[in-house]
C-alpha cells in the first residue's frame, strides 16, 4: 500500500529535477540546437518567429479561426456562439511553434513559457480595439495530470504574461473538479461531452468573477472545447466578459490529425 504522501513527493522530486535540469544543463536553441544563451539562437528567432510573421492573418474575433475575407466572424461562431466572447492568439498550431509547444508541454523545457507569454504580449499589441480583463486565470490541469507532469504549462505562460500586460493573476481561481481524457486522444464528436462539467470556481475566489472581465490562458486551443467550458464557468459565476488569450490555434481543417 502506498504511503498518502507519495505522490506529493514524487511531485516535488519532478519539480526539483525541472529546476535543476533548467538551471544547470547548457543552454541551447530549442529548435537548431545550437549552442547559445537564450532558449532560441537569434537567427531562429528572425527567421520563424520574426516581428510581422501573423500579422497578416484574418482572424475570427471570438474563436480566432482564420477567415478568408473581411468578416469579423466566422461561420461557425455566427451559428452558435460560444461561451467566450473575444480570443487572441499568436500564431496557428504549425511548425515550428507546434514543436515548441510539445517541448514545453511534454518535455518539460519550461524557459519556453516566458517566450510564448512574449509573442502572445506582443499579439495583444496588435490587435485592434482589444478590451483589457481585469484578472487573468490559467486553464487547471486536474490533480492526477497535475502530479504526473509537474507542472501547468497553462500556469507557466499566465505568469509572465500577467506581469507584461500588468494584470492580477488568479491560479486559484478555477478548479478541474473531474479528471478528463486528454482532448487530442478523443474522438473529435466526443471532445464537448468528455469536458461537461470538468471546471467549477473555487468557491472563495467566486466574489472576484462578479461582473468581471476575465481573461483565460492555456497553451493551444484546438476545437474550442476546454476554454468554452472554463468561460461557461465563469460566467455562470457572475463574469460578464470572458476573453481567451493562446499561443497557438489549431484551424478546424487540422484538428482531426492534430497529436499534441
């Protein structure tokens, strides 16, 4: 029979071996591998992540799905609104960032999060007519997944982001009240039904949601279905306004192939 601290334990040697890991091993660039300072060689930076490279992109303003024309909307949205009210994201879910992406998530390569909070700062900027929430809260892993991993890539891009947009971060503020298979390993006709009822607000922090402009941040937002679930929360918490900030967004054309 295990002992009921094993797993905090074991939690806590993960973390520590992140940490060491982190601060001890030589740096390299995370997609050339080259030795340098900073987690990416300037000349990757430049060429897949230079100033301008999304700029372009024709975004939905709720769901940030790419448009073909001028529409602020996408069909999808214009059907059958979702729970959230504006998304902002940096790039699409393709390469290089989608590897970038998978070291932070599963190989636990946590500089990368303080670069992804950065190019999502830098998305808000350009984005025109953008409304300021009050609080930001990472999407919650659940306890299992959370012991597993170590960490929250959710939480580890939300806190330097706070600190660049200047806003109060709430981790606590959400709860994963049901562990959940993992989205990329679900059906995608399945992928609403498998997150009813996985969020809930922590009841001591409910007091902060009334009439709140809440800003949501996790990593990558695919069929939409874990941040609709967290807005949903929210709002039936009292948040007016709940706006979604990811790193990446996976187009709907992609989501059935996508393994992430």
């Amino acid at each position: 029979m295990r002992h009921p601290a094993t797993p905090r334990l074991e939690a806590a040697w993960r973390a520590l071996r992140l940490w060491l890991g982190a601060s001890v091993l030589p740096a390299q660039c995370a997609l050339c591998g080259i030795g340098c300072p900073e987690v990416l060689c300037s000349p990757c930076r430049v060429q897949y992540l230079g100033q301008g490279w999304e700029q372009a992109r024709s975004r939905c303003r709720q769901c940030a799905n790419p448009l073909a024309d001028v529409a602020t909307l996408c069909g999808r949205c214009l059907r059958q609104r979702p729970a959230y009210d504006a998304t902002i994201t940096a790039f699409d879910y393709a390469a290089p960032v989608d590897q970038l992406l998978l070291q932070l998530k599963f190989g636990a390569r946590l500089a990368l999060a303080p670069l992804f909070a950065q190019l999502l700062y830098d998305a808000v900027q350009r984005q025109p007519g953008w409304q300021r929430p009050q609080l930001l809260c990472p999407v919650p892993l659940g306890p299992a997944r959370l012991a597993e991993r170590g960490f929250n890539q959710a939480l580890e891009i939300a806190r330097p982001l706070a600190r660049l947009l200047q806003l109060p971060l709430q981790p606590r503020l959400a709860q994963r009240v049901r562990d959940t298979r993992a989205q990329s390993g679900v059906a995608p006709q399945e992928r609403q039904a498998n997150l009813a009822h996985a969020f809930a607000i922590a009841p001591e922090h409910g007091a902060l949601l009334h009439a709140c402009h809440v800003g949501i941040v996790d990593d990558v937002m695919s069929s939409g279905h874990t941040v609709n679930a967290l807005a949903a929360a929210c709002k039936s918490a009292g948040a007016a306004r709940v706006s979604i900030f990811v790193v990446a967004r996976t187009p709907p054309r992609w989501i059935t192939d996508m393994h992430y």
